[in-house]
C-alpha cells in the first residue's frame, strides 16, 4: 500500500504533495509521558494515542505462524503462544531518539527504569527471535511482525509521511522488545516497549537509522459504565418483536467467569421478565469478542452463560427450567472486530425466546 503512495505521491504537482518527515524538536501537541514513566532523554513524542478504557493483547512468546489464516493486508497471521490480555486506561506513544542511540541502549534504559520502580520483566525478544519479519506496520502479502501486532495498521491516523506516520510504517533494521508488569499508586500497570531503528530513502528519510521507542500501557482503571439498564418490559417487547435482545450491563473480569457486583441490576430485571410471564422459556447465550481462539472463545462464552444462570437461581429467584445456557464465542458479532468499540458490542449476552 505504502509503495502505491509513493508513485502516485510522485506523480502529484509539487503543491499537492505530501509533506516529508523532520527531525523532531518537540512533542506532537497534545502528548504527555505516564505520570509514572519518564521517556529517554532527549527523545520526541511524535505519535501520541490514549483512550479511557481499551485492551492491548501483549506477546510473551515467540509469533508463530496461525496456519491458512492472513491479516487483512493479505499477510500471514502471526500469534504467540503466551499472550497478556490487559484492559483499563491505554496510551501508546512512539518517540524517537536522539540520532545515534541504538535499540539495545534505549530498551537497557527502560529496563532500568521500571526494574527500579518495581517493574518485573514478563517477556524480552530481539529481532528476528520475536518472530515474523521485521517490517513497519503498513505492508501487505508478506508476514505480520511485533510492531504491527502491537500497533496494527487501521490504527495508524497520522498524517501519510508525517513522523507520527513515518515512525511505524518505515522498514525496521533491528528491534528489542520486552513487556513489564509495573505498579503505580493505581495498581499494577501493564507495559509493553519497542525499540526499533528505521529505514527509509524516500519522504521519511529525516527519520533514517533513528531509533523508535514505542510504549504501550494499559492502567488499571474499571470501565465507566455507561450502559442504562434494559428493564423487563423492555425486554419482554424485543423478545416478543424479534425473539431476542442483546444485553451489556452483565460484566465480567478478562478470561473470567465471575459475575460483577455491578451487573446486579441487569439480572434482577431478567428475573423480573421471567418471574412476571412463569410460561417464557429462553436461552441465556454467552458471546466474546475474537481476542484468543475460536475453542476457548467458545468455551468462556458457554461458561458465562451457565454463571448467569446459576446467579439468576440462586440469587434473584428465577426458575432453572425456565432457562437453557448456550456459547457461541465469536460466531455471532454485531460489529466489526477490528476495534474496541467492535470488540466492546460483540462481548455480551442475550436472550433468545425458545
């Protein structure tokens, strides 16, 4: 895609083309370290994201090949074994370096930094051992890489040329990498760091033999809930309409079955539906999102939906036989997976009127 840019980049007037990259002076405006995590000195942020709540899938073994399975660049599926899926707070920020520092220097400094603060290292990789290939996160018909796991390309909003863009779609010469659980006053904090150098002889060539640290964290910080609860007899009209609702105020930990104390509303007006039409039968049916494989996906889901039953009997009064569990995993999205808020709608459960 990138190499498309270029040629039609370089058949565009010279007053309609792209700006090339710089080196950076200062921050992107807007971008600020974590209160608990200094940056390299003499680095610039030159990509900056947060969001209040998201989750970031780390790697903590080797990418392996996910067989007959691409990416929608058309490139071989990679996967770790091992894996952190972690949710709260998310902040990606990409700096570069002062010219000359290399990724094993600025990756050393990090490791001191949150080794001193506490930090315990879960995972570290370098180059070619991370596995995939080494590339920036914009290529497509060849393999997927770390960098591209951990900053996919649909998330890249930069500019096309601009250093926020630059830094993480030029080829890569070498990389470390190495993932951290971290506490803070908040709890602990997952984070990840890549080091990178770039390489690039056309418009981010400002940028050529930098290293690139991109940190990723995720902050211990709960979800705002902001769903309002469906009542019963909002509930009994969907069902009665088309013969099944969709419900998010049931909530549950990451990979965990336990129910939350803030779901209660939720299932005391399922009860409410059950207890007020004795003859409605329905399945309880748990859902995910497409984080993991298929099996497991399909095994949390069936696993929940038998929670919510158990609860909703032994705690708020409605009757087993009124009740059938079932998990479908990721079968059945509302909305794309490519993204959290896709990922949020797919992770629910619903009712379904036998």
């Amino acid at each position: 895609m990138r190499s498309m840019l270029l040629v039609f980049a370089l058949l565009l007037p010279a007053a309609f083309a792209w700006a090339d990259a710089t080196v950076p002076t200062k921050d992107v405006d807007g971008a600020r370290d974590p209160a608990f995590l200094k940056r390299y000195e003499g680095s610039f942020i030159v990509n900056y994201e947060q969001k209040a709540f998201d989750q970031l899938v780390i790697p903590l073994s080797t990418l392996k090949a996910v067989p007959d399975k691409t990416d929608r660049m058309n490139n071989r599926l990679m996967a770790p074994d091992k894996k952190l899926v972690a949710e709260g707070r998310y902040t990606r920020l990409l700096y570069v370096a002062p010219e000359g520092r290399s990724p094993l220097e600025v990756i050393r400094n990090y490791v001191e930094e949150i080794e001193g603060a506490g930090g315990k290292a879960l995972y570290s990789c370098k180059d070619d051992g991370c596995g995939g290939d080494l590339h920036g996160n914009d290529h497509g018909g060849g393999t997927q890489g770390l960098l591209e796991k951990l900053y996919p390309q649909e998330r890249v909003k930069a500019p096309d040329f601009s250093n926020g863009n630059c830094a993480s779609t030029m080829d890569v010469a070498e990389q470390r990498f190495v993932a951290f659980k971290l506490p803070t006053p908040d709890g602990d904090a997952s984070v990840a760091v890549l080091a990178y150098t770039v390489q690039d002889d056309l418009y981010c060539k400002a940028l050529n033999d930098r290293t690139v640290a991109m940190v990723l964290v995720i902050e211990a910080k709960a979800r705002e809930q902001k769903m309002v609860t469906v009542t019963a007899a909002e509930m009994a009209k969907s069902l009665s309409g088309t013969g099944r609702i969709a419900l998010y105020g049931i909530y549950f930990d990451t990979n965990k079955t336990d129910i939350k104390p803030e779901s209660s509303q939720a299932l005391e007006q399922i009860a409410a539906l059950l207890k007020g039409d004795p003859a409605l039968k329905v399945f309880i049916v748990g859902h995910t999102d497409n984080v993991g494989s298929q099996a497991a996906n399909m095994d949390l889901s069936k696993r929940r939906a038998n929670a919510v039953v158990a609860a909703l009997t032994s705690t708020y009064g409605a009757k087993a036989a009124q009740m059938e569990a079932a998990g479908v995993g990721m079968l059945s999205p509302l909305a794309s997976n490519d993204d959290e808020t896709g990922r949020a709608k797919n992770r629910r459960v619903e009712l379904v009127k036998k």
